[in-house]
C-alpha cells in the first residue's frame, strides 16, 4: 500500500490498484506537487467543508467518475456541484468501497462554506475524521481537530498503523496537543499535516518528530508528492 502526501491534509491511498483521496486541496495550495487533474482516484473522502479541504473535489470527482464521501449535507452540496455520486454517511457509521472500508469518526472543529459574493455561510455537516482499512492496514485521517479524550479510545479499539495528526495549531491543535493525541492514537507511525501553508500555521515538522521520537513512537516528516508504503 502506498500513501501520498499533497500537501496540507490532502491524503491518497492506493492498493491493489485503486486510490482513494481524502480532503483533495490542490489548486489553491502554493506548496502542492499536484495539480487537480494528476489525480486519478476511484473515491473522494472530505472531512468537512471548510475551502482548503474542499477546493478540488467536484472536479476531480467528476474528472475520475468517483463517488464522494461525506457527512450527508456536504454531500448535497458536492452534488449540486455536478458530482453524480455523493454519498451521505455520518459518525459511527462505515462505507464499503470494495477495495477499502472508511469508517467516519468525530473530529471537534467547526464547518461550513463561506459564500462571499453573497455574504452567507452554508451550513456544512458535522466535522469528521476517518479510520481507513484496506490491506490488513488500518489507517486514521483525524481530519482538522483539537485534543479530545475519545482519541485514546479509538487508539484502543484499533491496531493503528498510520496516523495523520495536525499540527499547525491556530485552527487545529499545535505541536502539543498533538503529541499528546500520538499518544493516545498509539499509531505504529505518526505524520504531521495542516502546517505550513499559510503564515497562521507555520510550524517545525522535525521538532515535532523528534518529540515522537523521545516518547517512543515513531514520527515521519512527508513534504508535498512525498510518499510511503506500509
């Protein structure tokens, strides 16, 4: 199994040869590798609606013919955008891609798309994370959230071997926080993202790993087109 990291919290998974991605932010992403129409995915994943984690999901939908995965009103929303598959799930409950099972789980965040021409806000679902088995691997995207108690319950109730954590602090936990989550998720391997794209979030990956490193957990730095197999 191969994971990609693009950037921000954009995630791609591909085994067996099919690919979901999660939270696809391309196009306005500076540092990306990636330009919307690289991707080839059999599966969208969002997390929630806020733009840097939405921004190319409609048309990378579309550009593949692959369903998109989310809380039941972005899913509505993605649909008006022309996506001819949006599937609705909330937390608790599972999808069965065939090659993949996604499994929603809380996140604590907010959600919602800011309409500017307009000047609304559209509600956008519950924020969300995903435990992601595929392989006889068991990957966890928390999506963007702050610390909360349940992370150690997940970590309990599941042999992680991938976690992606944020750690841009500001909209997200920071370092910190995160550290502590690691702990909790006690994932065989830790990446950081939600750093580093805008000044608000700037933070220092290695310093981070390092930290993982001297509490006993393993931490890995991705740049932007990075990639690992697990």
């Amino acid at each position: 199994m191969q994971l990609i990291y693009h950037g921000h919290s954009t995630i791609q998974l591909n085994t067996g040869g099919k690919s979901l991605i999660v939270d696809p932010f391309l196009s306005g992403n500076p540092h990306a590798a990636a330009k919307p129409e690289d991707i080839k995915t059999d599966a969208v994943l969002l997390t929630h609606a806020h733009a840097d984690h939405i921004l190319d999901a409609a048309p990378i939908a579309k550009a593949n013919n692959a369903p998109v995965i989310a809380n039941p009103e972005l899913a509505a929303y993605i649909s008006w955008q022309g996506v001819e598959r949006a599937i609705g799930m909330n937390i608790g409950g599972t999808v069965d891609l065939g090659f993949a099972s996604v499994k929603m789980i809380h996140a604590f965040h907010s959600s919602g798309i800011v309409d500017e021409a307009n000047k609304t806000v559209i509600y956008g679902g519950m924020p969300a994370g995903f435990i992601i088995k595929a392989e006889g691997k068991t990957i966890v995207h928390t999506g963007d959230t702050g610390l909360f108690s349940d992370m150690k319950l997940i970590g309990e109730m599941n042999d992680i071997d991938v976690v992606f954590l944020p750690i841009g602090d500001h909209f997200t936990m920071g370092p910190e926080d995160a550290l502590q989550a690691a702990v909790w998720y006690n994932a065989k391997l830790v990446v950081p993202v939600h750093y580093d794209t805008f000044p608000p979030i700037k933070q220092d990956a290695e310093a981070f790993a390092a930290k993982l490193e001297a509490k006993g957990l393993k931490g890995k730095v991705l740049k932007p087109g990075g990639s690992l197999e697990i």
